[in-house]
C-alpha cells in the first residue's frame, strides 16, 4: 500500500481506515469476530453467485459484498455492489486492488455444458479463473480467503471407479469431456495459487450433483421429462446435495476458515430408478449401445438434453465420500433422498401455483460503481 | 450394515446429539458446530427401495436365494468343509480358487455363506461386469461390486463385512479344461496388501466341481478381443448342448473346503507393506489353496457324486 493511500485515508478519516488496518494485519482473518468482510464474489448473474451473495449479505460480518459477472444478477440483492466485466474478468486485477477485498468466493465455475459451445466452456472456467488468481496474487493483494466452488465431476466416471471418491482418489481414466478438462485446469491452477501462497486460507469445495427447488441442471431437467431417461440394463447409483447446503457449505467454510479440499454431497447413494420413482416418474430406457447415435438427434430435435458427461453418469454414477468436512462439524440439512424429495415437492408446488414469479432486472453500470460506491476504496490513481 | 460415521442412508439421519464429541476431535477452527436448522427441514422420505451404498439389495438377494437354493441343493449338491473357520462377525477377506468359463463358484459361495451364516457376502469382480447391461446390474444387485482396493478397504475395515475375492481374476475361468485345478498366478498380490491393511484375516476357500460344471474345450482369443471381453471360451457345454449350453451347467458336484484363517501380525492402515512380505504371502495362500485342491482330487470318486 502507497504512503498516498494511508495519507488519504487519515486525512479523511474515514471507518475504511479500521477495516483496511485489520486486513494489512492478514492472518487475524481466523479470528472470526473482526469487523467488516469485504468479499468478493464471481458469477453474480449465476444461480450461484445470486444465492452466495444473498446469504453474504445477511451476515452482519461481512460488510462489502463486490459481485462479479458478464451478466445482471438474476436475484433481488440489498447491499451487493455488482460490476460488470468482459468473460474473461481482465479487469479484476483493477477491481481486486480498488475493493482491498479479503474473501473472493469463486462461484463463476461453469459445468452444465449443455448451454455452451464445447470451445467456450474452457475458455471461461480456465481463463476467468487465471486473471482471478494472478489478482489475487498481485503483490498489492489483500486477499486472505478463497473460496473455489468446483464439483465431482473432476473425478471423472468410469467402471473402474470405486464406490466412494475421497478427496485424494486419483481419476480412474484421464478427462475427456470439456467440463472434465476444463476443471482439471482450474483445479490445477487453484493448487499453484495455494501452494506459492502460504498466507491465503484457499478452500476448494467440490460438489456432487446440485438439486433442490431453484436450480435447473441437466439432471433436474430430464427428471421433468414425461419419461425419464436411463440406459437398458443400467441403474447406477446417484448421489444429490441440496442447493441448501451448498450455500451452507461454502458460509462454513468461510466462517471456520477451513483450507484444503473438500466434497460437498448428501448421503446415501440412490439408485437412478428409485429417483425416478421418487419423482412419481417411470423411465424410458435408452439403448446401451450407441447410446449417443440415439441422444444425438433428439437432442437436436430439442427433445432430450443428454450431454456427454451424463450419458456416462447413467451407466455409472458416482458416489463420493463427504466425511472430511462432517468431521469438521458441517451437518447436511438433507440427505440424498431428502434432496430429490425437495426437489420433487417444488416441481409440484410450481404447476399448482403456476410460474407468475416476479422478475428481477438490474440496471446500473460499472461507472457507477467506481463513483458512488463506498466499496471502492478511493485511491488518487483511480 | 451401516457404520458408524459413514454416509448414511436416509433411514438414519446423522445424529444431533453428537455434534459436541465431533466438535472435540475437530481442529482449533471448527470448533463451533454449524447448527442444523430442524425448521428449514421440510421433508422426511423413506426410500422406496433397498439398495445400499454398495448396489446390493437384500430384497433381490432374497429372491436370488430363494430361486438359486434348488440349483446349489439339487443340482451341485454343495458340500462344505470347515464353514465354522468363516467368523460370524467382523470383517474377512476369503479367497478362492475361480473355475468354469461362467464361474459357478461365486453363487454358491455367496449363497452358501448367506444361508448358513446368516449374513452377506460382498463380490468383487472385475471392472469389465459393471460394463455390461443387465448382468452388471444384477450382478451389483445380488452383492457384486468392482475390485478397487478402496471398496475391499472400506467394507471390510469399515463395515467389518465379508468380502469375496478371486485373486486369479479372469485368468482362472479363462482357461481350458486341459489346465483344471492349476492355479494361475495370484495377481500382485493385492488381496494381501488389502488385508493387511484393513487388518482382517485371510481365509482361503478351495472348490472342487466348478471346473466340470463349465468347462472350456477351447478359446477363442481374436474373437474375444473383437467382442471386448477378457475371454471368449467354447464350453463343452455349448457342444453338447447348443445355445441351451451358454447358461446350463452340467450337475457336477461341488465341494468346498475352507482352511484355516491366514493372520498377519503387521499394524493395520499403513500407507504400504513390505513388497516381498505381500508376495511371500501371497504366494504361500496360493500354495495352501492348490494343495488343498490336489488332495480333494485325490479323494473324489467320481466328478457327479463326489
């Protein structure tokens, strides 16, 4: 930090100087009971960031919430300062030193590739991911948390797999689809950033398959299905987490500072049939062999959405072991089978109410921000 | 069948009350539990069904038995030797010699030990099962699952279950009725290495009679590598009686012997165990099984009655 900035800020005395005092001081980060988090957030137009940054802002500690995004958030938010930046976030460098934020929670991951071309999807996880960290990990950085939102599916699904995935199970083969590969990179970058930055709590949450009453995957879409789709002679067992608890999870971490690697899904492995059952729903069994010779044109004919990944998931599935950070403390609010219960129930309650949800629209732009904001902290340079 | 601290099933939710004894043994900044909010909890399942974390299901297990009982009373007429060696609580790995190009041991392994002790036997296979329609599935229904150490591990230091493991893969049902009864090579010997660390004993299991119940006249290995599998054999089944031939088997008696439980005094949960040791192991339960078979031959009268 420049002698200009602590001049500038004395001078105008202004409550930032506590907050950027407390952040110089790093590592008291853990203490918990320090005022005034400011924390940034990617993805902010995404489900996820939406929902991250809801529940950021009623938490009393934290104080600035910064959100990030090419697009508007789609969730009423009261406090959250959104900015607008290009997919590649070039100008989170910028944003990072002008914010002094200590938290960035990493939201922007994209995995469902079905709404991305197979180029695009690496472009944005890998490259988005890169500038953020080569911000974060800026001389002038105050970052001292990070928080990285991932999901299983880096550990891949094939036969060999075994039942349960733990933190350290190796890919049984190498990643061949593009969300696959593309998180592999991230993951590898998230683990350069962790080791040449000792002083940074980097927390790397993987999350097995999301459902619940909001978010709308892949999965959640075929099991809306009229038939739900499955392969003949397959019924792989499926593992859920609560969109709940993914929130929770990630305010857990961030609350107890919890470095390391960790999965994120429910309990107990469903069979897909039993969640079909479950969702009240019989299924339509795909032919085993050239499977893709069969999903291929109906996905084109806007019928069924199958990519790559989950035709694998329905012969396979994939169980992962979330006993790492149950040890730690964290309690599920749902179980697998709980999950797709909450699920099904809001799928339920949306046709008897009908979908005349209102619609949320963000207007303001990045030049407001940097004038009107009191997140910025205002630098001559700026 | 499930373990304490394990992924539960639905059935048994995580229990509140032992928030604080985790909380004890969790680092410095955890130590305050994340409540679980009951008023946010909204629904309570029960499972429609009654597959476990593994794919087995007690209920096909239960219809298994009830249709394979005949076949392994009246047709193989299953003989067992020393069944009271097998505990009847707590984790062991038994091991066995594999035979017949369908093997015909593991079913009546399994079944044999579920009917008489009373509780389940869990499978491994080859990876290659899981990749084929219906039969991976039943297969993973009736107690089967893939052979990944991390499974053996946690099944049996875990779960303390019993796990069956044919350590000759598909080298011992993939060869010709000319090689009867010689044990091929034990793989590297990962059952050992697996057993040692979950620290349960070893009990090898010597069948006599699979081998006559399917046995293969000749293979057909270029075949086998076009369709994909690990073998393709010609089953003087499927001379005798054509495509009747795939899933018979000729009535030959079957007869098992367990042997005494093989105990290494090493610590449990080692990152890895000496090489030569594993081996040496290995090598001597290898030893134990083919002797045991040569005797059980010399004994047999006859290949039908025994």
């Amino acid at each position: 930090m420049s002698d200009g900035t602590d001049s500038f800020l004395t001078s105008a005395d202004l409550p930032l100087t506590t907050v950027t005092g407390a952040v110089t001081t790093a590592g008291s980060a853990r203490s918990g009971e320090r005022p005034g988090r400011r924390v940034l957030v990617t993805g902010l137009g995404s489900f996820w960031g939406g929902r991250v940054a809801q529940a950021l802002e009623a938490d009393p500690t934290v104080e600035i919430i910064v959100g990030l995004d090419t697009t508007e958030p789609t969730v009423e938010l009261e406090r959250t300062e959104y900015v607008r930046v290009d997919a590649n976030y070039s100008i989170l460098a910028r944003i990072v030193k002008a914010t002094q934020v200590d938290t960035i929670i990493h939201t922007f991951l994209i995995v469902d590739p079905t709404h991305m071309s197979r180029r695009a999807m690496p472009e944005l996880n890998v490259i988005g991911t890169m500038n953020l960290f080569a911000a974060a990990s800026s001389a002038m950085s105050t970052v001292r948390n990070v928080i990285v939102k991932s999901s299983t599916v880096v550990y891949g699904c094939a036969p060999e797999d075994p039942v349960w995935f733990d933190e350290e199970t190796p890919r049984s083969r190498s990643a061949r689809t593009a969300p696959e590969r593309s998180l592999e990179a991230v993951e590898g970058y998230v683990r350069d950033f962790a080791e040449d930055n000792p002083h940074v709590n980097v927390t790397l949450l993987r999350f097995s398959n999301v459902i619940g009453s909001e978010i709308e995957t892949p999965l959640t879409r075929a099991l809306q299905l009229p038939l739900v789709p499955s392969i003949l002679g397959f019924d792989p067992r499926f593992q859920f987490v609560h969109e709940d608890d993914v929130i929770r999870s990630i305010l857990f971490t961030l609350a107890h500072s919890l470095p390391g690697v960790y999965n994120v899904a429910g309990d107990g492995l469903l069979p897909w049939s039993e969640v079909a059952a479950l969702c009240g729903k019989r299924t339509a069994p795909l032919p085993p062999f050239f499977t893709s010779a069969f999903t291929n044109p109906l996905g084109r004919l806007g019928v069924l959405d199958l990519p790559e990944d989950y035709e694998s998931l329905l012969r396979y599935g994939r169980g992962v072991d979330n006993r790492r950070l149950k040890q730690l403390g964290f309690r599920y609010d749902y179980t697998s089978a709980e999950a797709v219960e909450a699920f099904i129930e809001s799928v339920r309650l949306r046709k008897t109410l009908g979908e005349n949800e209102f619609r949320y629209r963000y207007e303001r732009d990045v030049e407001q921000f940097f004038r009107h904001s009191p997140a910025v902290v205002r630098d001559k340079g700026l | 069948m499930t373990p304490p601290g394990a992924a539960d099933g639905p059935e048994s939710p995580a229990p509140t009350s032992s928030v604080s004894a985790m909380g004890s043994a969790a680092p410095a900044g955890a130590l305050v539990p994340f409540e679980r909010d009951e008023s946010r909890r909204q629904v309570k399942v029960s499972r429609k069904g009654d597959v476990d974390e593994w794919g087995r299901s007690e209920r096909m297990r239960g219809l298994a038995r009830t249709l394979y009982g005949p076949v392994y009373r009246n047709w193989f007429r299953v003989e067992w030797e020393g069944l009271e060696k097998i505990p009847t609580n707590g984790g062991a790995l038994l091991v066995a010699n594999h035979a017949g190009a369908i093997p015909s041991d593991a079913p009546a392994i399994m079944h044999g030990i579920e009917t008489e002790l009373e509780r389940p036997v869990y499978g491994l296979a080859d990876n290659f099962f899981r990749t084929l329609p219906v039969v991976g599935t039943m297969w993973s229904r009736l107690g089967g699952l893939p052979a990944h150490p991390d499974n053996a591990y946690r099944l049996l230091r875990e779960q303390r279950q019993l796990v069956l493991v044919f350590p000759e893969g598909a080298k011992g049902p993939g060869k010709t009725y000319r090689e009867r009864y010689q044990l091929r090579r034990f793989g590297r010997g990962g059952f050992v290495e697996i057993a040692m660390r979950a620290g349960v004993p070893v009990i090898p299991i010597a069948i006599v009679g699979a081998e006559e119940s399917m046995p293969t006249v000749f293979r057909l290995p270029s075949v086998a590598r076009i369709v994909g599998t690990p073998y393709l054999p010609v089953t003087a089944n499927m001379l005798t009686m054509g495509p009747l031939g795939l899933v018979t088997y000729f009535p030959a008696k079957i007869k098992m012997k367990v042997l005494d439980p093989v105990r290494f005094d090493v610590p449990p949960d080692q990152d890895r165990y000496s090489r030569s040791r594993v081996m040496d192991e290995s090598e001597k339960i290898r030893d134990r099984i083919q002797d045991a078979l040569y005797e059980m031959l010399r004994a047999r009268q006859s290949v039908w009655f025994g």
